[in-house]
C-alpha cells in the first residue's frame, strides 16, 4: 500500500499566502512605527491583506519571482489594490455584503488596535504573528479562508 507523504497543494497555497502576509503586515509596522500613523492607511493594508488571501493563487511556481505573489513586497501591492470593500466585493459574492460588512470591521479594528500600538515605535509591540492571527481568525470564522488561525496564538491584539 502506497503512502501518502507531505502537505496538500491546498496546504501548500495557504502557507504561502500566510507568510505572504506576514511579509506585508511586518512591512507595515515597520513603517508605522517609523514614520507614524499617517505614514500608511490602516485600509489599504487591510487591502493588501484581503487581496492576499481571497484571490486564487497558482500551484506553479515557474513564474518569476518578481511576479509571484509572495514576492511582492507592501510598496509593490499598494498600487494593486483598492480600498478594503473593493477587495472585499472582487472576490466575495455579492450575496455576502453583510458579511463584508462585519468582517472588515473587525478587520479595521484589529489593525487599528495594532498600529497604534506600533507607532509608539515597536514593530514588534504586539507582535505581528499575533495580529495576523487575529485577521486570519476573523477570516476563517466568517468562512472566508479554509486554514485555521493558530490555536497557539491569541485570536485578538485588542484584550492581552
């Protein structure tokens, strides 16, 4: 009997998309708590954020790395995206506006929390791990991305 070994391609697109993430999101704290608040809107990291793990990503990894999602630093994204709700209504069905709805105000409060925190000058003050697991959570429980958040980690920034 043969044996499977290794990770899913589903596994494989997830993981890539979470340190995708976790690429942007430790950029974006780098730069608020740097240049201050105004440096970066909380919405267009919110809309990088959503893009990352809402649209369909390709299994092939023969493109350049240039074009590859994951390679794409925050200063490269930025220009991609729109707002958060534009990012939102491209990949979602229109049926789920109340959804959009919540979540990105979940999103945006989450964040908020974070970078406020990060402009008091430590990147790492909450962790991002941690801030990105609370998006991740707010994802997964709204049914919107299939991997799990880390039960290892708190679920908010917002309550220590």
């Amino acid at each position: 009997m043969a044996q499977v070994t290794g990770g899913t391609t589903f596994n494989f697109v997830a993981q890539r998309k979470h340190e995708a993430a976790q690429k942007i999101l430790s950029r974006a704290a780098d730069i608020w708590a740097t240049s201050g608040r105004d440096a970066i809107s909380h919405d267009s990291v919110i809309a990088v954020l959503l893009h990352i793990y809402l649209s369909k990503w390709e299994e092939n990894f023969d493109l350049r790395g240039e074009l590859r999602e994951e390679a794409r630093t925050l200063e490269k994204w930025l220009p991609l995206v729109g707002t958060a709700k534009q990012e939102a209504e491209a990949f979602l069905p229109p049926i789920a506006s109340a959804t959009i709805t919540e979540v990105l105000s979940l999103l945006n409060a989450e964040i908020s929390f974070a970078a406020e925190q990060w402009c008091l000058g430590n990147s790492e003050q909450p962790p991002t791990a941690q801030a990105l697991n609370a998006v991740e959570h707010i994802l997964f429980t709204h049914k919107l991305i299939h991997r799990p958040a880390s039960p290892k980690l708190p679920k908010t920034v917002r309550e220590t």
